[in-house]
C-alpha cells in the first residue's frame, strides 16, 4: 500500500511537470522564422499604411480611404486563425479594430483626431498580438529582423511595379528579363523617370523602403563592409523611388546587391533570382483572394 502510494505520488509529479509542455504541443502553434518573419511584415505594413491614411485625412480624402482598405487588406482569415490560437480576445480585438478603421472613412466625417484615436488603438492592439503571437527570442534575433527587411524590399517593388501602371505580376516578368539581360548593370543607369499613375502605392512605396532602412538601422553591423554596402544599397533604392526611376533600375540593384548581402551578413539562403519576389506574389494574391 505504501509503495503504490509512492508510485501515484511519482506519476502526479511527472504530469505536472509535462504537464506545461504537452498543452503547448497540443493547444499552441509553433511558428517557424519564416512564417514568423512574414507575419511581422505584415504588422509592418499595417503600421505604414495606418499612418499613411492617418495623414491624407485633411487634404485627399480619395487616398486616404485606399491606405485604409490596404490596412485591412494585410491580414488574411489565416493569420487571424493564428493569432487566436494564442488568444482569441486579441484576435478579436485586433480585427474590430481594423476594421473600425476602415469603416471610418466611409462617411468622410471623421475628424483627423479621431481617425488618430483609432490608429493609437490599432498599434496598441498590435504590440500585444505580436508578443503574443511571437516569442520574444525571435522578436529579437538579427536574421528573423533581416528577413523582415528582405520581405519590406519585396513590398517595395510589389507597390512601385503598381504605381508605375504594371499589372499583378508583370513586374515578376520584368524582373526575369532583368536576370536574363547582359545590358544591366549596378554601375549603368538610364536615368529614365517613369511617370507615377497610382499616387496611393507610390507612397507605400516610399513608405516602406523607408521602414525597410530603419529596420536594417537597428542590425547593422558597423564594422562589418558588407553591412555598410548594403545599407547603402538599400538608400540607393529609396532614392532611386523618390526620383521615380524606371523599374528595371531598382529591380537590379535589389537583385544584384540586396540579396546577395543579405545572404552574406545574415545567412538567410535567400534564393538570388525570381524566386523570392514570386513569393511576394504569391502572398499578395492570397491577401486579395481572403479580402
């Protein structure tokens, strides 16, 4: 009798102890640096756009409804799903919000404060989604951030590709007749400037490569010659944007400098050609196919 009760005693204490572990296994979702990385742009994006239609409030009503239905547009059912795996108030509390957001620019009479309101309540959202959603270990490490900066630069050409006029996905074909062209170089430059016909992308554009460079801002390694490269590179392509060059300008740069440093600073085996801006498709298509 004495020994059986040992026995329970035994058994109790190790369910306790894994007890922890196996609801995690069973309750919870462990997400891979990717998918994390991806999520965490989106979290980027909806930041940029929310701010983006914050300050057209008072002079083009037009663009700003555009950056608010981007705003929701970020999220798919999936990553809501996700997020409330880990905690279904904040994924509710997150899509009311967004959607709060949008729905207050189709009256027109809400004032710049209250659309402020309403972007503080967004971010306010998004800090605890993403604390939730995201170990703090990943939050922090350099290549998990250096993808999110791979994945801004994708956002960037995605939307300058669409404010230049080009369809979804002919900027994919432009960039593969770029890799496949022995007339492009980093040093050439045709100086072209491409006329803007979507002021709304064109500004995430900006938007975004911006982010992008504060973003890499915080991992760069001062010492280190290709770090140094390629924030310089990355500036190069904010600047090429603000003077509105032609696409293929960019795309080279991205493909003949970004990617490749980051690959060599950060290890991230990105593939060096199509692959990773045919990604940015897909997903893009995915947001539009769950809007």
């Amino acid at each position: 009798m004495i020994k059986l009760l040992y026995y329970s005693i035994a058994v109790l204490a190790l369910l306790i102890m894994i007890g922890p572990t196996v609801n995690r296994s069973v309750y919870g979702h462990t997400f891979s640096g990717d998918e994390s990385a991806s999520f965490l742009t989106k979290i980027e994006m909806i930041k940029i756009e929310s701010k983006l239609a914050l300050g057209q409030v008072s002079s083009d009503p037009a663009l700003t409804k555009e950056h608010a239905e981007n705003v929701v547009n970020q999220l798919t059912s999936n990553d809501t799903e996700e997020i409330s795996e880990r905690n279904s108030r904040l994924a509710t509390e997150l899509n009311n919000a967004l959607n709060n957001f949008s729905n207050a620019f189709e009256s027109g009479t809400s004032s710049q404060t209250e659309i402020s309101d309403k972007v503080t309540s967004i971010n306010d959202i998004i800090v605890d989604v993403v604390n939730s959603r995201i170990d703090q270990e990943q939050q922090e490490n350099a290549t998990m951030k250096a993808l999110v900066v791979n994945d801004l630069v994708g956002e960037t050409l995605e939307h300058y590709g669409m404010a230049l006029g080009m369809e979804e996905g002919e900027h994919e074909s432009e960039h593969n007749e770029n890799m496949t062209s022995t007339e492009h170089s980093t040093d050439s430059s045709s100086n072209e400037t491409s006329s803007i016909v979507d002021e709304a992308n064109y500004q995430t554009a900006q938007a975004t490569i911006t982010q992008a460079i504060q973003n890499f801002d915080e991992i760069k390694e001062d010492s280190d010659t290709n770090s140094t490269e390629l924030g310089d590179s990355l500036n190069a392509v904010k600047e090429k944007i603000d003077s509105k060059a032609a696409f293929d300008e960019i795309d080279t740069i991205v493909d003949d400098k970004i990617t490749s440093l980051l690959n060599s600073v950060y290890d991230l085996n990105l593939s060096e050609g199509e692959e990773e801006h045919a990604e940015g498709e897909e997903e893009h298509a995915e947001n539009e196919d769950n809007s």
